[in-house]
C-alpha cells in the first residue's frame, strides 16, 4: 500500500479518490475543558493556556489525545476592523458581573462563572452615521491586511502533514456581531441601500485580501468562510436574501479561488443549515463544517441524496457522547460508517469540545476511530 | 378590506408606523380595543408564527412584524386596559443560570406577547431562587427557561427542583428549550413542555393556559 500524509489523506477523500486510512481530527476545545484536563493531570496548565488552533500546543495535546491533527487551523488575513475597539470595562455590576465593550465594539455582560455567549446589552453600530463614523474606516483596504510574514511561513510549512487552509472571513456573521441579530433585521428592512453597502464593503474586502494572498503564488487545499448564521430551527437570514445580497460575493471570491486551484471551499456554520445549503453550493462552497448533530440531527447523507457528490462534509460527530461512556463512543462510531463509506466525508466532533468530555473518553475516540477507519 | 384586515396585513409585513395610524383609526372608528387586538394584531402574529415555522418567512420577518405589534400595542394598550381586556395568561422568561445567551429567549418572549402572553423577563444567568420570587410575586402561570450549551442545560431542572421546594411548581407549567435541549430530556427532568423554536413556544403556550 502507497504510504501518503494527512495531507494527501484529506485531499484523497474530498475528492473521492482512494485513501489508506480516515484521519482522526478535532475542532479544538473550549478553554474551560482544557483546564479541567490540566486539573486532572492530563495536561499542564500551560498547556490548557497556550492552546490555539494549530498552534504548538494544539499538536502536543491532540497527540496526547491521539488526534492526527485540528481542522480548525487555517492561515487567516485582517479580513474584519482594523484595528478593533478597545476591549474595556464600562461597568462593574458588583457580584462578579460587568459591561464590557468588545472588538466588535459591542457593549456585552460578562458574569464570573458564565461561559456562554454574551447577553449583548448595546451596538456602537446603530445607523449610517455610526457606520461611516466608527467602521466604515476600519473596514478599508491597506496592504498590512494582508500578513506576508505568514504567508512566508505558510510556504515553508506547504509540504506539512495536514492540508492547508485560507480563511477567507465573514460576510454576515461579522455584521452580525457589530449589530446584533435584532437591530441586523430591523437595518435589512429600515435601511436596505446602507445593509447591501455594509454587505458590499466586506465581500470587497475578503476578495482583495483573498486575490493579494493567492498572487504571492502561495497554494493552499482549501478555504474556509465563517457565518454563524443559524439557530436550531434554521437561518437567521432568508435564503432568498442571502442569495441576493451576499452569494454574489461568495461566487466572486469562490470563482477567484478556483482560478488558483483551490476547489475545496468549506463553511463553518452551527446550527441547522439545510436552508441555506442550496444557495451555498450554488455559490461555490462545498464542503459542509461542522454539522452539529445537535437536537436538529445534521448528517451528510440527507444532503449527498439531495446534492449528489458536489457536497462535501468535515464534522458531524456527536462529541455529547465524550460525556458519556465507551458504550456511547462505540455506538456513535457505528453510526459514522455508512457516513464514511459515502466518501467526501472526514468525521469530526461536531464543534468545540465541551467541558463535560471525559479524557479518557476522547482517548478511547480516537483510538477507536484508527481501528474501525484504517 | 376592512380596516383589520388592514391592520393584520401589515403587520404581517412589519409596517410599524402604519400599524400605529390604523390602530388609532381604529380606535376612533369605534370598534372595540379587544376585536383590534385579536382579529388584527394576535391572529396576524399567529400568522407569522406560522410561516416561521414552516420556514416561509425567518428570523427578521418575525421581528419587524414583533415590532409593528409593539407600536400597535402602544396605542391600544390604554384602550385595553379601560374596557378591562386582560392578557392572555403571563409568564416569566429567562435564560438559565451560567448562560448569557439571550436571542433564543428575546424571540420566544416576542412571540408570547404577539399572542397575549404578557411576560417578565428576567434576563440572563437567572436561578431558582429568582425564578420563585418572579412566580410569587406576578402569578405567572407559566415559566419559560432557555438554556443554550450542554452544560448550562442542568440549570433547568435546578430550578424545577427549587419551584418544588417553594411549594409552588403545581402551580406554574415549565416549558424548556434552547440548542440543546430535546423532548426527552425535557420529561427527564420534569419540565411540562419542550418546544423547538419561538412560535411553537407560544403555541403551546397558549394550549396549557387553555387546559
């Protein structure tokens, strides 16, 4: 048998070639979960600290955990405010709860002890005149955008045991951090000429710093988009309106990706995305991440009926069951192989892993996952 | 068109401003505040509710028309409460302690009042021991808990256990929901209703205040 990389691995299944064995991947871990590890001697502290997608550390563990590599690592470019807000205290609420203003420049409660996402309390981002006054001007092109020094670096390390990734950025989840999902709706409908030039400022700004990127002549096996854009019902946004507003930009940088060879374009979405996976295709992306299985139960195999084998997926397994028991993992891994066998699938715990995970649990996974995959 | 059909056709579109001048149209052509309120207003709503549901309209659409409801409410709320027209049933809202998720829990509460329920929203991070006195002190019939992580699900069932405590929980009916929250996991730990999104929640909402 043809000995090949993680790397060719990846490569191999996306595009339904013939492979000698699954990788073993992981989306990383909340922080809370690494400092459980560290507590229970697994990890040191500095390394429940240090981790970061890709980073040094993320190999150290995911070698202690047998993982082959985090899908989640990817080269990413100044794609959003430049620079952001100051991150500050605006109140202290007494009993470990206070304002703080964010990147985003978003006031949010933060509470000791609280781990979820923020309860946003106001938006810097209200109209036309706060966008031209405090983002508009950060959302602007200039070449410190684009990280050369990375990309030096990333051409060194093209010949790695993973494949290599560019995030090309956000065209409506960012929006909808700056706004939030209330005030997001109110501007789509109060406002629509200054919704689509927001739009249009930052489709124009991930295709610049994409084309800057790829004229170095780096290469890459796949890039990456970030949304968010969906609860557990379905989207935020009408796919109607995504296609109108915002596919345009996705079929422009996906059309300028496959000009440099990169044919692979995944999505990173929670929650349940069946909705907008027709106007996704239609634009370019084809790869699916990370499928929550969630209460809404996402797979690839409903999509692979509907979409044929133009769409691809990295994710979709369970990671509740690391909670559980090795009964539990055994079960989940059963349920993966008629998954695998669709090909242009790699199994990954469906988002962060949390901290109720048990490590030995994840051990057993990853181990496990060798024996029933190759 | 008859000026509640009128009403409910633009609320449906999210027409807030419009909403409010036919409201008072309404109002001064004589027809009585609780026929406005639910033959324009709460059925338009429901209409939303609806099409949410079944994926016809999303997110955004059900906010403007939430909207337009609130700015027709303005108007008619003093007219309700002269004629002696009284909410629907009440419930206190929150998302659950160690969570600070809240567009979940700020869409159920829109549709609530969007079908009558007046609610008490109690935010974010909230316990057991709010919740009581939230109950105590409203008579709110229903409690509405949000949860959205694995791990802040629990906080659910700490908080029927305190309603047990208190003494109170026959008497408040507990709807959960959140991403991770399932229906077995709601009989699990004795909430009375799991719903999977917003117009669901008020749906049943409205059939436990009716039973």
């Amino acid at each position: 048998m043809i000995r090949i990389n993680n790397r060719e691995r990846a490569n191999a299944i996306l595009h339904y070639r013939d492979y000698d064995r699954m990788p073993v991947v992981h989306f990383g871990y909340w922080r809370e979960t690494l400092r459980k590890w560290a507590d229970e001697g697994h990890l040191t502290r500095e390394e429940a600290d240090r981790w970061g997608d890709g980073n040094r550390t993320d190999d150290v563990i995911a070698q202690k955990l047998g993982f082959d590599f985090g899908w989640g690592a990817t080269l990413g470019q100044h794609t959003s405010l430049m620079p952001s807000f100051e991150t500050k205290v605006i109140r202290d609420l007494g009993g470990g709860r206070r304002h703080v203003q964010n990147g985003d420049g978003v006031t949010v409660l933060e509470s000791d002890g609280a781990v979820s996402i923020q309860a946003e309390i106001s938006h810097l981002l209200v109209d036309r005149r706060s966008w031209e006054e405090h983002y508009l001007p950060r959302m602007r092109f200039s070449e410190e955008r684009v990280n050369y020094e990375a990309i030096g670096r990333h051409k060194n390390t093209a010949y790695a045991d993973r494949p290599t990734g560019l995030h090309i950025g956000s065209l409506y989840g960012t929006l909808r951090n700056w706004i939030g999902m209330e005030g997001l709706s109110y501007l789509q409908y109060d406002d629509e000429e200054l919704y689509r030039e927001i739009i249009d400022t930052m489709g124009n700004l991930c295709y610049e710093v994409t084309k800057r990127t790829l004229d170095t002549g780096v290469t890459f096996d796949f890039a990456h988009f970030w949304e968010d854009i969906c609860f557990n019902s379905g989207p935020l946004v009408s796919p109607a309106v995504f296609a109108e507003k915002i596919g345009p930009h996705y079929r422009r940088i996906t059309s300028l990706l496959m000009e440099h060879g990169v044919d692979i374009v995944s999505l990173d979405c929670d929650g349940c995305i069946d909705a907008l996976v027709p106007v996704w295709l239609e634009n370019g992306v084809n790869t699916m991440f990370p499928i929550e299985v969630g209460t809404w139960n996402a797979s690839i195999a409903p999509w692979r009926e509907k979409y044929g084998p133009d769409i691809r997926g990295i994710g979709g397994m369970n990671k509740t069951v690391f909670a559980r028991d090795y009964a539990a993992v055994d079960a989940e891994i059963e349920r993966l192989k008629p998954l695998v066998a669709l090909g242009g699938y790699i199994p990954c715990p469906d988002h962060r892993i949390a901290p109720d995970a048990k490590w030995e649990n994840v051990q057993y996974y990853t181990q496990e996952m060798r024996k029933a995959f190759g | 068109m008859s000026i509640l059909t009128e009403i409910s056709d633009l609320l449906q579109k999210g027409r807030a401003k419009q909403v409010k001048e036919l409201v008072e149209q309404a109002l001064s052509d004589g027809i009585a505040p609780k026929d406005i309120l639910n033959d324009g207003m709460i059925s338009a709503m429901m209409t939303v509710g609806q099409k949410f549901k079944n994926n016809e309209v999303y997110v955004p659409e059900v906010l403007i028309a939430a909207r337009a409801m609130t700015a027709g409410l303005e108007v008619l709320r003093p007219a309700l409460t002269q004629a002696g027209v009284k909410p629907v049933g009440k419930a206190v809202i929150c998302t659950v302690k160690g969570d600070l998720h809240d567009i979940g829990k700020n869409l159920v509460k829109m549709m609530f009042e969007g079908v009558g329920i007046e609610c008490v929203d109690l935010g974010v991070d909230v316990d057991g021991e709010q919740i009581v006195a939230a109950v105590k002190e409203s008579g709110a019939q229903i409690v509405c808990l949000s949860a959205l992580l694995t791990t802040t699900m629990m906080s659910q069932k700490d908080i029927i256990e305190a309603l047990k405590a208190a003494g109170i929980r026959e008497s408040v009916k507990v709807m959960v929901g959140g991403a991770p929250v399932t229906q077995s996991f709601a009989d699990e730990i004795g909430a009375d209703a799991y719903t999977q999104d917003a117009a669901s929640a008020a749906e049943v909402a409205l059939q436990l205040l009716a039973s």
